[in-house]
C-alpha cells in the first residue's frame, strides 16, 4: 500500500511539473515583462504581455494584453487605455483613468480600486482592503514569530533554576515597625 502510495504522488508530481512547463510555454510572449525594485511603465503606443513586478509599480499609458501581477507596488492605467487579462494586487492600489478597462477579473489584497468616471472591471471583483488585508499578506511573518518567540520562552523558562527556600519557607515580609 505505501509503495502505491509513493508511486501515485511520484506521478502526481511529474503531471503538475510537465503541464506546468507545457503551459508556461504555450503562453509565454516576448514583449511580457517581469521587475524587482524597478517600476514598469508601458509607453503610448506600446503593446506588453503578462507583467510581473515585485517591490514596483506598473503605469500602461499602452496596452496590456495579458495580467498583470504586482506585490507591493500600484497598478496606474492611463485614460482609454485596457488591461485585457487579469489583474492582481498585494499591498497596493489600482487606478483606473477615464475610460479605461480590465477585461478580466481583480483581485486586491491591502489596497483598493479608483476607478474614474466611465472606468470598468468586466471580470469579478474581489478586494480586501486594509488593515485586514495586511493582516492577511503578514500573517504567515506572524506566525513564524509567535513560533520562534515559543521555543525561546520554552528553553529559557527550562534552564532558568529557580531559587530553593530553606524548608520549603518563602521570602517573608519584614514585620511592621513598633511604636
């Protein structure tokens, strides 16, 4: 039985990682952008792919005819410009110009969407904004921190020796001064 079992995650495992690559390469484009640090902007007239940008912002003053995905950083659309795939955004914000569109869906975590007059979302919505939004995007940092502070208290609390009374007595009060 555990044979079987190891012999159908093995599987499991290669059909993720093989379908993964065919897909990566069925859908890979040459004008698709990627940053770190630095923002993205895609100049009037332009046309880009998929964008990924981490630690930057994103401003289509173009077109963008894949998603969009940014952490920590904004997504800023031009007047009549669109977004033709989806868009997600964590810890950040997406401003829309006049007339401008996403074609596919939104997902904000930590921010929120502007939109101006005659600005549109077609795909489904979902945003969750701050303070509950950060919590969110932190709380696998917390909880990592609320570990490590645990095995700290449980060794020191182990290895602190607490002092011994004589004859199981504690340290008494002095007795009140006489008159």
């Amino acid at each position: 039985m555990r044979r079987q079992l190891g012999g159908i995650l093995l599987s499991a495992a290669l059909l993720v990682f093989f379908s993964a690559s065919a897909y990566a390469k069925g859908h890979h484009s040459d004008n698709d952008r990627a940053s770190f640090g630095s923002d993205i902007t895609v100049a009037e007239g332009e046309s880009a792919g998929d964008i990924a940008c981490a630690f930057c912002s994103v401003h289509v003053h173009g077109e963008v005819t894949g998603d969009v995905a940014v952490a920590f950083g904004s997504v800023t659309v031009d007047p009549g410009h669109t977004i033709s795939g989806d868009t997600a955004i964590a810890a950040g914000n997406l401003n829309l110009g006049e007339g401008s569109t996403v074609n596919g869906d939104l997902a904000i975590l930590a921010g929120d969407a502007r939109l101006a007059e005659g600005a549109a979302i077609h795909g489904n919505r979902s945003i969750i904004p701050q303070p509950l939004g950060m919590l969110i995007l932190l709380s696998p940092l917390l909880i990592l921190i609320g570990i490590i502070w645990l095995i700290v208290y449980l060794v020191r609390r182990n290895r602190y020796q607490f002092p011994a009374y004589p004859q199981g007595q504690g340290i008494h009060p002095p007795p009140p001064p006489r008159r």
